[in-house]
C-alpha cells in the first residue's frame, strides 16, 4: 500500500498531461545543474530576474511575478509581509488553512497542501508564475513543482526568517521593502529590550502543548531567534540546537520547562488540545511551577510562536513579549 505522502504526490496520467503542457508554456526553475554553468550571478535579462536560492540553484523566475504559490508558513508569511497576497498556500502545522496569527491577511486564499507536502493538481490549478519552496528538500516534489513554474527554495537548515525574507525579496522583486522591515523590526526589537528593562536578561522557556504532551523550542527555531534579539537567557536544553522542530519532555519532568518567564500555548485556541492544555494547568506539577505561582505565565499562539513563524509572526511575538514583561 502506498503512503498518503506519495499517494498526494503521484501523477495521475491526466495530471502528468497538464504538466507537460505547463511544462512548454512557462520558464522552469533551474535544479542547479544546468544554469549554474551560463549564468554566475543573481541578475536580471528582459522580463525575467535570475535568483539564487539556498541550495545553490539559479532560478529564472518572473521580473514582476503576479501569482505566487507558497509551499510553507514561512514563504506565507514573507509575502504578506512583503505586501503580497499568493495565489495559493500550504495549511499551517495543525491548521485547516493559513495559522490562526495569518488567517485575516490570508482570507480566501486557495489551500494546495499541508505541511506533509503540496497537491500537485491543487498548484498546478493555482496557475502560479512562481513557487516559494519553503524547505522542501524532496527531490521529486521539486521536479514536480519545477515542471508548473520556476521554484525557488526558501529556507536554509537554519531556519533564519531574516535570511529567507530577504531572498523572497529579491523573488518578488520586493528588495527595498524587504530592507526596510527588518530596519524596523530591529528598530521594535530595541525599544522593547528598553521597555521591559532588567526583565531582558531573565531565562524565558518556551513550550506547547498538544495531545502527545508538552515540548519545548531549543535553539535553531523562528522564536529562538526571536528571543536571542532581546538578550534572553534560555532554561536547561533549550540553550541547545534540538534534534527536530521541538522537544517532548513528558508530563513527570514538566519541571523542565520552567523559567522566569514562561510562555506556552496550542496550536490551536479551540479543539482537543487546548482541552487537554485547560486539563495540564490544573495538575500541582503544573501549577507548582515557579514562572506560574510568580505570575509569570503568558499563554500563546502556538501557530505564531512554536511554528515555522516569519517577519509578521516575529514582530507580533515582540509584541506579545512586551505586553507581558514591561513594567
């Protein structure tokens, strides 16, 4: 029996059909093979801007692009951010659609995936003349996406927002905006290190929580950067880079996620785990926990704190950390 990740991905005969048409009709993203060898830097030719994306591929992809695809929270996010509604976007970890923190600005956008992976036919309906890849490292989803419009991964292995915004400016030919929000980001991060004073040298933990149990954010994700921006220190292993996305720590050694500060939340505010959540904080472990009994306890997004996160999730966090600690 096939998986349900290969089962989204196959080509149907039909499929195959209309990405061999698409194929004849728009530019393909290079996989770094062929065009490194006739182009060796980022530039532009007629209507079209040649990109380099994280994994060392040019990519040809439109000087002014009109329908944009995006393949990750992140790319979601960054087009947003950038003044870009896509034509298409992948559902949120744990969400039906964009992340709750995004839902307003993506109103009626057309769902084409989830995080397991893009349905081929949904993009390919989309009609995108770019298509932000987010991490998607598969080589057969990239040839696939490749086959409808150029395709430009995103996102390095360090996950660094501030990296693959400035890249998805240059994509979208947004470079000036893109600099000039992250200018005023660093400019918000400043004047919140100022607001919340001694406050920005404590140990601040962050955790979420869903039905396989808490775990924590360690070093290498969106918000540890965040946090990193403000001068916070970090509890226990969250000082070091984590083997996955997050960390389980089970409900016997919830002691670990404790700090001065704690913030933690579901990725959604309604549904079985935020029952389950509503359940944790009256456990005495729980509530024994010193951040808790100080009044130090914010509860979160966890689609906008403890996900892939990005420039409008970044600037919200900020905003969330100030409301919290500022004297």
């Amino acid at each position: 029996m096939s998986s349900p990740r290969s089962s989204r991905t196959r080509l149907t005969a039909a499929t195959a059909i209309a990405l061999a048409a698409a194929l004849s009709l728009t530019a393909c993203g290079s996989d770094g093979k062929d065009t490194k060898d006739s182009a060796k830097a980022d530039g532009a030719k007629g209507d079209v801007r040649r990109v380099t994306d994280v994994t060392g591929a040019q990519v040809e992809v439109p000087k002014a692009p009109k329908k944009v695809v995006v393949l990750s929270e992140m790319d979601l996010d960054s087009s947003l951010a950038l003044g870009v509604k896509p034509a298409g976007l992948t559902a949120g970890r744990g969400q039906q659609g964009a992340p709750e923190y995004l839902k307003d600005k993506a109103q009626g956008i057309p769902v084409v995936g989830a995080v397991t992976g893009p349905d081929v036919e949904k993009v390919l309906a989309a009609q995108p003349d770019v298509i932000l890849a987010g991490q998607i490292s598969d080589r057969q989803v990239l040839t696939q996406m490749r086959q409808i419009a150029p395709t430009v991964v995103t996102i390095g292995k360090d996950k660094d927002w501030k990296s693959a915004l400035s890249l998805t400016g240059k994509i979208l030919n947004k470079e000036a905006d893109a600099k000039k929000f992250l200018a005023d980001y660093d400019k918000k991060a400043g004047e919140v290190k100022k607001a919340i004073g001694a406050n920005a040298g404590k140990t601040v933990s962050v955790a979420r929580y869903s039905g396989k149990g808490t775990a924590v954010m360690q070093q290498g994700v969106f918000v540890s950067d965040v946090l990193k921006d403000l001068g916070f220190k970090r509890p226990g292993i969250q000082n070091q880079k984590g083997a996955g996305h997050s960390t389980p720590i089970s409900d016997e050694d919830i002691k670990q996620i404790d700090a001065d500060w704690l913030f933690i939340g579901t990725l959604a505010a309604k549904g079985k785990d935020a029952d389950l959540f509503a359940a944790l904080k009256k456990k005495p472990a729980y509530q024994q926990l010193g951040a808790v009994k100080d009044g130090h306890l914010t509860e979160i997004d966890g689609s906008k704190w403890t996900s892939l996160g990005g420039p409008l999730a970044a600037m919200s966090v900020l905003d969330d950390i100030q409301k919290a600690m500022a004297k």
